[in-house]
C-alpha cells in the first residue's frame, strides 16, 4: 500500500514539475522487464528467494497500468532457455502467459528460439528482432499513445548479435540474422528524425553496444539484464541506458519527460519488487492450473514408459550388446553418420527438442525406448535398432529369436526419418552404399 502511495505522489509531483517547468513536456511512463530466463514462477523454496513469477507480475503490471492506462510495457526478452526435458512445456506456457500480459514490444534474444522459430511465435506476442530477416518476426514494433491530447509515438528496435548464435550451422533453417549494423541504425535514425521516442533492446552489455553503434539516436537503449537486480539507469550522451534485471524478480517504472520531440529530458526510475506478499492475479488462474495439468500428465506418461523400461517387457538393448556377435555390421556402422546422429544435435543445442530428438535416438517415445542423455546413454544416435526394431529378446535369445523388424523393405526402414523435408535428396541407390553391411 505504501508502495502504491509513494508511486502516486511521485507520479504528481512529476506531473506537477512538467506543468510548472514546459508546456510542451510530454509525460510517458515505460515499463520495463529483462530476462525471464523460464522462471515461470519461483519455486518458493526459501522466503529469501520468492520473488517474481508471472501471476505477481501480471497483478503489479495490471495495477500500474490502473495508475497509468497508458503506460508503455517493454520487456528486452529471454523469456525462455531449453535446459531440460520438461522446459519445452512450461516454455510453451511462459509465452501464453506474456501473451496475456499485453506487452507493448518484446525484444527477442537467441533463447528465445531453443525450439525454433515456429514455437517462439505460436502465440500472438509482439516480438522484434530488428535485424532479422524473416517475415514472421517484426523488425521493429510501433508503439502509439494519446497522452493528454497529443499523441507520442515510440518505435522499439533490438539487435541480436549473429555472433553469439548458439545453433550457427542451423542459421538457415531457424533465423537468419543480418550482421548489418549501419542498416538498423539508418532505420532508427529515420525515426529519430520524424520526432519518435526511439528504443532499442539487446542483449549486448553497454560497451558492446557502443563499440557497434552509434549512441545519437537511441532514445532509451535497453541493455543485456544483469542477475536479478536492476542496474543503475544512466544517461550516455542523450540516452537512457536502463539495465533490467533478470529472472523476472522484480519489474521497473521509468516516469520520463519528453521535449515534444521525441528527446528525452527527465527521467525517474523505481523498481518494483514482486515478494510473496504480492497477490497473485486472478486472470491467470485458468491458465496455471491447465500448465500444472499438462505437467502432471507429461510426467505420468514419463513414469509408464519407465515401468516399460524396468519391466523389461519390451526394450531396447543398444548397439554395445548387437556387437558381441555382428561386430563387422558394427564397425560399418560407427563409421557411418548415422553414429553421430545425437551428437550433431548436441553441437545444435537441439539435444532437448522432442521435435528433433525422435529421428535423433533409439525408440524415442516407445516403451523401453530413449528418455534422456544421463538415463538411457546407451540409445542416442541412429542405431541398428532404429532400423532393426528392438533386439532385447534377439540378444537375449543369442540371435535365435528374430528382429522385430525383420519382414520390413529397407524403404520402410530409412522412410521413418528420410523424409522430404529433412532428408530433401534421399535416394536408395545413394544412400544405401553409404551405410551398406
Ligand atoms: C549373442 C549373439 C547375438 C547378438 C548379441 C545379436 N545377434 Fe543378431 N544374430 C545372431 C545370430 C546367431 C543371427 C542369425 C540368426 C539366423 O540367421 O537365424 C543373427 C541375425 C541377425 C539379423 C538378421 C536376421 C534378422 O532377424 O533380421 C539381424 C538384422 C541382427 N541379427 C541384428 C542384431 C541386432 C540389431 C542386435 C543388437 C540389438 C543383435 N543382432 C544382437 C546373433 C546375435
Ligand atoms: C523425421 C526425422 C527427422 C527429424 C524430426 C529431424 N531430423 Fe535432423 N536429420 C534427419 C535426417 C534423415 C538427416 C540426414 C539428412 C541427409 O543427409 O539427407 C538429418 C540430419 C541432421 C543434421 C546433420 C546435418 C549435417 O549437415 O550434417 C542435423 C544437425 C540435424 N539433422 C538436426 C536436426 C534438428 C535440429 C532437428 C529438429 C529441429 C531435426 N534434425 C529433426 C532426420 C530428422
Ligand atoms: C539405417 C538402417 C540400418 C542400421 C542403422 C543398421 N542396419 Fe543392419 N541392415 C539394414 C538393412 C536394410 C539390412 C538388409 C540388407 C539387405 O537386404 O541387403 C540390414 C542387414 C543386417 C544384417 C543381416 C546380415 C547382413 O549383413 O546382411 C545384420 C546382421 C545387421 N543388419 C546388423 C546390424 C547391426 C548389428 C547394426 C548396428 C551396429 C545395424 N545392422 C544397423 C539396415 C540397418
Ligand atoms: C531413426 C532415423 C533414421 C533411420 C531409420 C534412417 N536414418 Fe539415415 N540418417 C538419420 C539421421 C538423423 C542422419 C543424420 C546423421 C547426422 O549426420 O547427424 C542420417 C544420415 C544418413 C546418411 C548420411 C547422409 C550423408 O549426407 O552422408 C545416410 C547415407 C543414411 N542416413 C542412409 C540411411 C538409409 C539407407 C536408411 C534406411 C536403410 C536410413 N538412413 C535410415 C536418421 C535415420
């Protein structure tokens, strides 16, 4: 309540100081996060740690903008990363949630695209990557208000450095970046010129960012998050440089004064922490208990396939126990690509892509089949099993019980994953000599 007190007096003495001091000055309030870094809420484990989320978030962003209807939201992105299995569906359901959160612009960083592009932009946010080069992703997002009669345009660029690609090979078939600089900021010197409150986000620490670009322009430059807690807001030349903070803790409230030409004149800046006393936003109920849902149906389906798995009832056995009695088919296969089918996932960062491991592994997703790298080390990568079926009862029997597979053609074997689309020049006659045993 103090909290809410303080921001009001701060918000009229503001107003009051504009009133007093310019005619023309133009008040705009920006709201801004970092990071989120898949912190969909805080695990709540200690009191010290409870901080953020996205129901807390969605309340203090739902009371400011009661404050101040037209406060402009940013947020400089990083909503997700990919480190576990599980990731790919509370990642699914942090974007949902932002979608409900409205924001204004939301600046996309190299994590945001751990499950391609596709699964980043499934839901309507406004996403902006001012240098890509597809269609499906804004290059810069415009953002108008009315305030008091006269209307102020922002326009928010970002730059993602293409240097800093986690999936370089894989440029081609997710995001193609340009390296142009000069071109990005051509555009928000345009902007700059035709009187817009010019934004730009990145994930680039300041130096960085001033090593590639030219500052001049940049009205409010939003730079890389530093670890939870918000850094300093600094003027460098006639920009604001605001540094969120990540892991989504805390949310921060610029109240800024522009000239009426976009430039900025004064500023005031308030972070706003989110602690177990802030209520969880009602609106977001629907939407926490079908994730806790999906959860516990993803994690039950996990359980079955590991009773499979220890029941033994039908399985997998990996290509260590085939080599025993075919160790000719086997040193053909460990020369083929087919053995570092896993690893060339890995050097992607795809290892945790449900989409891409299946063709990636042994048995993804059957009884006995691969789960993960640390639990069924002895199923990555293309083996003779993903042909051949699963050999446990083969190996088991010394060879005389027969592969499961057996009756199947050779092109039924190699059409579970040379598929148009991921094996577009496949061809029997060149492929087949390549692994032939
Ligand atoms: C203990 C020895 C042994 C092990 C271990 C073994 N096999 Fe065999 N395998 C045999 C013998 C013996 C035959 C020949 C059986 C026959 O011709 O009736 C055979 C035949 C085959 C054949 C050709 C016939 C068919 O059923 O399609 C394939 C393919 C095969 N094995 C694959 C595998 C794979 C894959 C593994 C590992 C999962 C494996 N084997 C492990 C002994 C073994
Ligand atoms: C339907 C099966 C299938 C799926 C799904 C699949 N792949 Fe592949 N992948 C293949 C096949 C087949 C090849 C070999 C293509 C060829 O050389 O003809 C391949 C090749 C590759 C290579 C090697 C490329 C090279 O130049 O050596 C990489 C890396 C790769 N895939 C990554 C991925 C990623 C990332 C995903 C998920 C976004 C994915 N794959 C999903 C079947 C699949
Ligand atoms: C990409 C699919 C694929 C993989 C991987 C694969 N095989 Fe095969 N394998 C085949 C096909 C297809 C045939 C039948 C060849 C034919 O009809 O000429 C075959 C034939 C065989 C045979 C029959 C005897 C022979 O040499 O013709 C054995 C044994 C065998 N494979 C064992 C293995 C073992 C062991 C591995 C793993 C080390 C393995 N295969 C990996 C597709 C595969
Ligand atoms: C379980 C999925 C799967 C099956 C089944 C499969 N492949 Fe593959 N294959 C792959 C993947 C994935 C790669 C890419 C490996 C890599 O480089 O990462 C690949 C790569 C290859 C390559 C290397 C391509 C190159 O550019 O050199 C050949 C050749 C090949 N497969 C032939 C076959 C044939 C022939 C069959 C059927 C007898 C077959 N594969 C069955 C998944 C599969």
């Amino acid at each position: 309540m103090a909290r809410i007190f303080a921001s009001v007096i701060n918000s009229l003495s503001l107003i009051l100081t504009l009133l007093c001091t310019n005619v023309y000055a133009e008040p705009l309030t920006v709201i801004y996060s970092g990071n989120l870094d898949g912190e969909l809420e805080p695990c709540g484990c200690t009191v010290q740690g409870d901080f953020g989320g996205i129901k807390r978030l969605a309340s203090v962003l739902d009371q400011l903008r009661d404050q101040r209807p037209e406060s402009v939201v940013l947020s400089s992105g990083g909503l997700i990363t990919s480190e576990r299995v599980i990731d790919r569906i509370k990642s699914e359901y942090i974007l949902k949630g932002f979608a409900a959160l409205e924001y204004d612009a939301i600046g996309m960083q190299w994590q945001d695209l751990s499950y391609g592009l596709e699964f980043a932009t499934q839901f309507d946010l406004p996403w902006v990557l001012g240098n890509g080069a597809h269609t499906s992703i804004a290059r810069v997002q415009p953002v108008t208000r009315s305030i008091d009669g006269r209307y102020i345009v922002l326009k928010v660029f970002s730059w993602l450095g293409p240097d800093d690609s986690p999936t370089p090979e894989m440029h081609a078939d997710h995001v193609l970046v340009h390296a142009d600089s000069e071109a990005l900021l051509g555009e928000i010197r345009q902007a700059d010129k035709q009187g817009v409150v010019t934004v730009l986000s990145t994930s680039l620490s300041l130096a960085t960012v001033q090593k590639k670009f030219d500052l001049e322009a940049i009205d409010i430059l939003l730079v890389r998050a530093s670890y939870e807690t918000y850094g300093e807001p600094r003027q460098v030349g006639k920009t604001l440089v605001l540094q969120p903070g990540s892991r989504g803790k805390r949310i921060a409230r610029v109240d800024l004064e522009t000239d009426g030409e976009g430039d900025i004149r004064q500023w005031e800046h308030k972070v706003i922490s989110m602690p177990r006393s802030v209520p969880d936003a009602p609106r977001m109920n629907a939407w926490y208990d079908e994730y806790n849902a999906e959860l516990e149906q993803d994690y039950l389906k996990r359980v079955e396939i590991r009773k499979q798995q220890e029941s033994g009832a039908v399985n997998f056995s990996g290509e260590v126990s085939c080599k025993a009695c075919h160790s000719v088919q086997h040193e053909l296969w460990l020369r083929s690509e087919h053995a570092s089918a896993y690893e060339h996932l890995e050097s992607v960062n795809k290892a945790y892509d449900p989409n891409c491991v299946a063709c990636h592994t042994v048995g993804f997703n059957k009884p006995g089949g691969f789960l993960d790298k640390l639990i069924t080390p002895h199923l990555t990568d293309v083996q003779c099993e993903s042909c051949h079926g699963p050999g446990n009862a083969h190996v088991q029997s010394a060879g005389r019980q027969p592969l499961v597979n057996r009756l199947w053609s050779k092109e039924r074997m190699c059409a579970q994953c040379h598929v148009k689309n991921h094996s577009p020049s496949f061809s029997m006659d060149t492929y087949w000599p390549k692994i032939a045993h």
